[in-house]
C-alpha cells in the first residue's frame, strides 16, 4: 500500500516538473510581445518603413552621381583641346622630318630650335594636371554632401531595428503601447534621416554653385597650355625659317668674298704678266 503512495507521488512530481519545464521553454522561446501577431506586425511595420527610408537614400546617392557626371561632362572639353595639340605637335614633327634631308644647314636648324617646343608627353601631363586638381577639388565639394548620406544610411540600417528591442523591452505583453512604441521610433527615425537628407541636399547644392567656378577655373587652366603650345610651336618655326636664311645668306656671303678674292688674285697675277 506505501508503495503505491510512493509511486503516485513520484509520478506527480515528475508531472508538476515536466509541466514546469514546458512553460519555461515556451516562455524562452516566445518573444516578448503581448501576441505573435502583433510582434510580426511592427517587424513588417519597420521593415516597410525601413525601405522607403533606403529609398529617399539611393535618390540623394544619385543627385551627387548626376553632379559628377555632368561635371565630368563639361571636362570633356579638356580632353577634346589636348588631342587638338598632340595633333598639332604631331604635324610640325613630322614636316619637319623631310625637311632636314634637304641640306645640312637645315638640319642644324631643326635640332637647334625643335626642342623649344613642348613634346606630345609635356602636353598630355600640363593638361591632366589641369584636369585632375578639377576632380580633386569637386571631390572635396561634394565630400560633406556624401558624408551626410552615409550617415543617414547607417541610421538605417544599424540604428533602425534597435528600437523594435527597445520597444519589446519597454511594454512586455501590451500590444497597443508597443504598437504606439513603434509608431514613435519609426517617427523618430524618419525625423534624424531626413534631417541627414536635407543637409545633404543643401550642401549638394552648394556644391553645384561652385563647380561652374571650378570648370570656369580648368578652361582658364587649359587655355593657358594651349596659349604656350601654340606661342611655342610659332616661335620655334619662325626661329627654324630664320636660321636657315641667315645660313643661306651667311653661306652666299662665303661664295662672294672668295669670288672676290679669286678675282681680285687673278687681276693681280695679270697685272705682274
């Protein structure tokens, strides 16, 4: 007779901690919201609104990209004035080349004067550095814009699901204060990333205002090596053409006077006879 007593009450016992042991898995397992319902609910709440944030984000991201691209538009132009004068250097190097198979003379005047002018090397760097302190100099502009984007996009993507902890943590089984909670936070969110947006677009255009002094600035840059090229390359044609006559003229001066002496020691002989 004990032993049954014994038996029902270990069977009791091991059905008071089985039950125990239950409810604290459930209670482990099931998150901290008053329902499963509500708890999926302010995590798609958050999710949707999460992604329009992103959105605003990626729009603010291409504002800055179609600066860069139209500023990089308006470089071209350097790019087109630099193959101008590799051309142009081209073409006097290579009339040069047959002109010094015509005599001597020539020749030491093309070797004399040809390197005056810029090589088609000196050129291309003169005008990338015209081009590339451009460049530096937008980036530097658009550097705070950029700044305030990503940090926006950090608020959203690393700060944004905090608060749905926060929320749980402060109304534990109430679903109308957590759902106010989320309301709050998402309000909250969207507040500080716009903020993030508005300086960002106010900086950007900022930005544009000065990159029309930045390419009035390149264009001016540009314009004075295509100023020296050009000034070189006149000057150095004009030296090479004065060479070769004031050659020609020396060497005609030669032939004369040793005429002249010729026939000055034929008269000479002719009188002895």
């Amino acid at each position: 007779m004990c032993s049954q007593v014994l038996i029902s009450l270990l069977i009791i016992i091991i059905y008071v901690i089985m039950s125990l042991l239950i409810l604290f898995i459930i209670s482990c397992t099931t998150p901290a919201f008053g329902s499963e319902e509500t708890y999926k609910g302010v995590q798609d709440y958050f999710k949707a609104s999460q992604i329009q944030l992103l959105h605003s984000i990626e729009i603010a991201k291409i504002k800055i990209a179609n600066v860069h691209n139209s500023f990089t538009g308006r470089l071209d132009v350097i790019h087109y004035e630099q193959q101008l004068m590799l051309n142009d250097i081209h073409k006097v190097n290579q009339s040069l080349i047959p002109l010094q198979s015509l005599s001597v003379n020539r020749k030491k005047c093309i070797e004399k004067f040809a390197s005056k002018f810029m090589t088609r090397i000196d050129v291309q760097r003169h005008f990338e550095m015209c081009r590339d302190k451009a460049k530096l100099e937008l980036e530097s502009l658009t550097s705070k814009a950029k700044e305030s984007i990503n940090s926006a996009e950090k608020y959203a993507n690393q700060n944004f699901f905090e608060n749905v902890k926060t929320c749980s943590d402060l109304h534990v089984e109430n679903d109308t204060a957590l759902e106010l909670c989320s309301m709050e936070y998402v309000e909250l969110a969207t507040e500080n990333i716009m903020d993030y947006l508005e300086t960002a677009q106010e900086q950007l255009e900022m930005s544009v205002f000065r990159t029309s002094v930045i390419s009035r600035d390149a264009v001016r840059c540009t314009y004075k090596v295509t100023s020296k090229v050009l000034k070189d390359l006149g000057s150095s044609l004009r030296d090479i053409d004065s060479c070769y006559r004031d050659s020609i003229l020396a060497q005609i001066e030669t032939e004369q006077q040793i005429d002249e002496n010729s026939n000055t020691i034929n008269e000479e002989e002719y009188q002895e006879e």
